[in-house]
C-alpha cells in the first residue's frame, strides 16, 4: 500500500493539486474492481466510494509472477483534514488507515523525512520511522532510490516483502521515490509498476509542491544504463530545464522560494575509490557523460539557484558545504549555509540495506562539511521562505541527533551563468 501526491509540477494548473492522492496497492487474484472507501470518521460517517483502475504486471524473472496493481485517486480533497480509508473490492477488503491532506496554501511549514538504500534485510532504520510516522511527524516520506534488494529478487517475491514492510509508513503519508542502480532490472519493470509518482514518465522524473518548496526528482541511472536508450537521458534533462525556468520564474519563486532537488547517484564523491567515482572525485551526473558533457546537471542547477540536492547510493551520511565545479562558494566563514553562493549537498543512503555500512576516506575534500557512517535518516523542516532546517537522525544511537544545520536565504534565484 502506498500513497502519494497527485501531480503538482508548475507546467500545470495545480489549484487542486495538493488535495489529490493516489492510494496504490496490488493483488494476486484476479481483480473484479479496485475501490477505495473513505470519509472523515470511517465507522460512523457514509463512506464516499471511488473506483480506479488496475494493471496486471508480469515479473521479468523465470517464473513470469503476475499480480495486479490497482491506482485510485481520491480529489478535490478537503485540505487540512484527517482521513480514514480502506481499499480493495467485494472480494476483500484491506485493514482501516488514515492520512492528513496539507493545508491549502504554501504559507505552512512541512516536515519531512528522506534516506535512501533500505532493503528488507537490515533495514535498521525502519522501526524508528514507522514510530516517528505513528506520532504524526511527517507530512511525506521520500525514498531516494534503492529499495528492497533488490524488488526483482526470487522472482519478484523480495519486492512484495519490502512493499508489505513500508505500508506501516507509506499507507499513512505520501511515499515519494526515485529510482537507484538497485532497480535496474528488465529495465525498471518492479519500480515502474510498483510506484506511481506524479505525471506520466514511469515515476521517472517529476516534480511536486509542499509548502515553500518546490521538490523535484529526477532519475540519475538514465547517465548509466544506456543499454535502454540515450533518448531517457535527453528527455529527462530538457524536461529538467523547462521544469526548473518555470520554477524559477520571479512569480513563481515567490510563492515556493525553495527548491530542493533529489536524485540516486551524488555528483561529488568522498573518496575517489568509491564506487562510480573511479579515480575522480565526480560521476557522470555532475558533466555528463564523456562524450556529451552538455547533459550534466551541475550547471543547470546553479543557472536555476536550486538551493539544497539531496542524494544517496553511498551507505553513509554527508554534508558538503556549498559547493560548485569542485570550489566550495560558502555565505561567509562564520555562517556558511546564511546565503550561500552555491547549492549544498547532502547524501543520505545510511537507512540500512543487506550491504551495510560504508567507510569514509581517511583524506577527505576540502567540501566535505560533516560525515558519519551510522545508520539513520534525515529530516527536513521547511520553516518559511526564508528558513529550512536539517537534523541527521542516528538510529545506532537511539535516535540522537549526530547534524544539525540551518540553511537561512534572503534572496532566491540563479547563482550565474
């Protein structure tokens, strides 16, 4: 089961857009309908009853699993509001959950929570998340990428644990993905069928709103499995750059002055022996690929003042400072993240996996801000326009805060170019 916000990029009209949500859910018999009953108070309220669509999927793997997933977006929801739900059909129906929509402006402060690289084994930060969930401290989840390790494992049987694992979050509040290398499978067949992002690229890339910011995902593995085609990589970056102009626009930007990016694979690397970095201290994501350096995304961010990239793929946590073409453009010496002249990274990919820990580089570069190889997850408070705050939240010590930091901006826009 799992929820996420209807489509809210700024290519649309999105006056109605935050009070969508699409509840997601599969089966293995043989559908007759897929229905979801909800209402304010579900024992004692008439139920408002939707129907919605479903799509059989066939695993990739040697044994051709099938099972059926259903799509139903409940709209024009009121915002502010707690609801109760259930989904399925006369066949059966699943157990009684509840969500909240946000209010309905941007004038409010979202918390959410991000990591990346959890899998079914080990997923230590788990637990802690669906607590953190239960108290009501999010308003959305994002996953950047790597899940279950991987879906597509024993012929898909992996991928249904892993979904049956996060309902205890996902069917609560939205659960935003992008995709990671662990999802590559029969070109990313369990990801695509099993997640339903925003707008219509395969949960691909999209882009949505929550509060102040204005989010955007994008998939890095379109610079790596060139075996699907170079066209994704040149559909995605031309769909980036009217996405992030229109963001940008001084209208725009007022209204959402934050935008926050998130993608798999980071542009900058701790230790040049990490995996993808081979001997440099940056992927392909930051220039592009070698021969077409055109579709690298560094400049395109900086042109269109993204203030925060969120990343994953490395199993630790990292904060740089702000930093672009490998020169760290810090507010001032005492206050660095106060206006700073360039985006900040963060890599956060530590929520736990079959794989484990990484370790860091006893030489690290000179960007390098703060970095810890505990498992745990980020958090995110969009305060206003003008202040975020960030908290690293470590679950091999019960829950401490290891980084904490505050990004405060007067003014946004393009850094140049």
């Amino acid at each position: 089961m799992t929820m996420k916000t209807a489509r809210s990029d700024p290519v649309q009209d999105e006056s109605n857009s935050l009070r969508d949500i699409t509840v997601t859910w599969s089966t293995r018999s043989s559908p007759n309908a897929s229905l979801v009953n909800y209402a304010r108070n579900y024992a004692k309220e008439k139920l408002i009853v939707v129907k919605g669509t479903w799509q059989r999927f066939v695993d990739g793997g040697h044994k051709a699993r099938q099972q059926y997933v259903h799509n139903v977006i409940l709209r024009d929801l009121e915002p502010d509001t707690r609801y109760e739900y259930s989904c399925g059909s006369e066949l059966g129906w699943s157990p009684v959950f509840s969500f909240k929509t946000p209010p309905a402006d941007e004038n409010w402060s979202p918390s959410l929570a991000i990591f990346g690289d959890m899998g079914n084994e080990n997923a230590q930060s788990l637990g802690r998340l669906q607590q953190d969930t239960e108290r009501g401290m999010y308003d959305a989840i994002i996953h950047v990428g790597d899940f279950a390790y991987d879906m597509d494992t024993d012929n898909a049987a992996v991928g249904d644990a892993f979904m049956r694992q996060i309902e205890t979050v996902s069917a609560y509040v939205p659960y935003m993905v992008c995709p990671g290398n662990h999802e590559e499978k029969y070109n990313f067949s369990n990801y695509r069928a099993r997640f339903n992002m925003p707008g219509e690229t395969d949960s691909l890339w999209y882009s949505f709103d929550l509060g102040p910011v204005h989010f955007v995902s994008f998939s890095t593995e379109v610079y790596y499995f060139l075996n699907y085609g170079v066209k994704l990589l040149t559909k995605q970056f031309d769909w980036l750059e009217r996405d992030l102009a229109q963001a940008n626009l001084p209208e725009n930007r007022a209204k959402r002055p934050w935008i926050i990016t998130y993608g798999h694979r980071p542009m900058y690397c701790s230790d040049e022996k990490e995996y993808d970095c081979d001997g440099k201290l940056e992927t392909y994501i930051r220039q592009g690929l070698p021969l077409i350096k055109w579709f690298g995304l560094e400049d395109l961010f900086y042109k269109h003042g993204v203030d925060v990239e969120i990343f994953a793929h490395e199993h630790f946590y990292t904060r740089l400072w702000p930093i672009y073409d490998f020169k760290v453009h810090n507010g001032s010496v005492q206050q660095p993240y106060t206006n700073p002249k360039a985006p900040i990274h963060i890599i956060t990919g530590s929520a736990g996996c079959k794989e484990e820990r990484e370790p860091f580089s006893n030489d690290l570069p000179a960007w390098n801000a703060f970095h810890s190889n505990d498992y745990g997850y980020t958090r995110l408070k969009a305060h206003n326009g003008t202040h975020l705050h960030f908290e690293q939240v470590s679950d091999d010590k019960d829950g401490d805060i290891v980084d904490s930091f505050w990004v405060i901006k007067d003014n946004h826009g393009s850094y140049g170019l």
